[in-house]
C-alpha cells in the first residue's frame, strides 16, 4: 500500500485561508496543518480546528506580517515598517542576510506563541517559504533545545528522514496551469517503494488581506475543491493509498 502524507500549510495567515482550511479538514482528506503562530488570525485558525483530529504543527514564519520579537532586536529579517521582509527579498538576495541569533529569537518567540494558543507542543516544527541555511538552522537549534521533532525540507527531490520514515516533498501549487487533482495523481503515480510521500498545499479562501499578501492566491481555492471532492477520496481509496500523519511516523 502507497503512504500519502497531505500537508495544509499557512493556518492563520488570514481569516480566509483558516476557513478554507477548516472545510478541508472537516470535509476532505486533511489530517496534517501548520500554524502561523505570530499572523493575528492563528487564534481564530486554531479555534476552527481545534476539536478536529488533527496532527497540528509550527509553520514558522518570517516574511508575513509582524513578529513576535522587537522588530529593533532582529533587524535582518525586518524592514522599517516594523514587518518581516517579503518572501521575494530572500528569494532575490545574492547571499543569506538572516543573522542567526536574530532568528532565533523571533523562532523561540513563535514556540512559544504556538503553545500559548494551542496548549500543547507542536507535532512537528517547519519553516514557511523561505531558503535561507540559518532559517533553517534556527529552527533546527530551537527544535533541539525543546526536543520538538525537526521537519528538515529540501528541494532536489531526495528523501527527508522524519521518524521512522523516508519523507519525498511534492509541492506543484507555484506552477503554471497548476491543477491540485492532476498533481496528486501523479505524485502516487511516482511514488517512492518505501517511503511516504509528502504533498504540501495551501488550501484557503482568499480575502482582501491574501491578495495584497500572497503571491499565491486562486490556486488556494483549488486546492479546498480537490481536498474536499468525491472525485479525489474515491481515487485515495481505489488505489488503496493510506493518509498518514507525521504522529504515525514516529
């Protein structure tokens, strides 16, 4: 049997987005979500889903909206408006300007944030849409001093161990003529022997705040209509393809 692990990103990044996720867990085949803790919107995300069975996670975040940290404490990865950098500036920057230990901060800051919303720790601990190697080791550095399970992420298609598993990342949602149904057919068409396959969406509504925001916007409602389509769950069940959690992999 083929192992699928589908991943809803961006909880808490609007009100919109925490609806369309909400649908797609309650209505579709989510199991697995991280949350936004320092966007405004995480409590009322989390208040969506909180009675739902759901593997919750920390979708770290440092290139929408404020911080939770001073902005004068970590000027490397915010600008004078007092809001992290957008995403295009570390996508476009010659080298890494994250300072490490200004990372750290606002990254144990949002550690912290999580559990005060949620009241627990989280199920697994990621980073949202940026390449930059000391984000990362940030969050790997936090991670370990709390012994939170590490979600390590890379992009040349190679396996990320997490668990007791073989992670292989499927992500098509920035492509053009992006279609979600098509995508995770051929995702677990090419299924790894073995290994789990992880597919990350975005699923969402869009609202007046993702549209001045997020570079990714329609494909978000796409997204909610595949998850939750009778189409995409006769599919996960014809070909007997078994939806996991990070939880079940540990």
């Amino acid at each position: 049997m083929k192992r699928l692990l589908i991943r809803a990103d961006d909880l808490g990044f609007s009100e919109g987005t925490n609806y369309g996720i909400a649908k797609s867990v309650r209505d579709g085949i989510i199991r697995n979500v991280g949350l936004m803790p320092n966007m405004p919107a995480a409590q009322h995300g989390y208040d969506l889903i909180r009675d739902e069975n759901v593997c919750l996670g920390q979708h770290t975040n440092i290139c929408v909206g404020k911080p939770i940290t001073d902005p004068a404490l970590i000027p490397s990865i915010t600008g004078e408006d007092g809001e992290f950098r957008a995403s295009s500036e570390y996508r476009n920057a010659k080298e890494d300007f994250v300072v490490l230990d200004e990372v750290i901060l606002e990254i144990e800051a949002q550690y912290q944030r999580f559990k005060e919303i949620t009241g627990r720790e989280p199920a697994y601990f990621e980073g949202h849409a940026v390449a930059s190697a000391n984000f990362f080791k940030g969050l790997a550095i936090v991670a370990k001093r709390h012994g939170l399970d590490y979600l390590a992420m890379n992009f040349d298609g190679s396996p990320i161990r997490f668990g007791k598993a073989d992670l292989y990342m499927y992500m098509d949602s920035m492509k053009p003529d992006y279609d979600p149904f098509a995508s995770l057919k051929n995702c677990m068409e090419n299924a790894h022997e073995g290994g789990v396959e992880m597919f990350i969406c975005h699923p969402g509504y869009l609202d007046a705040y993702i549209l001045r925001k997020s570079s990714l916007t329609v494909p978000r409602a796409m997204e909610v209509e595949m998850l939750c389509s009778d189409a995409t769950k006769k599919y996960i069940e014809g070909q007997e393809i078994e939806l996991v959690t990070y939880d079940d992999l540990k």
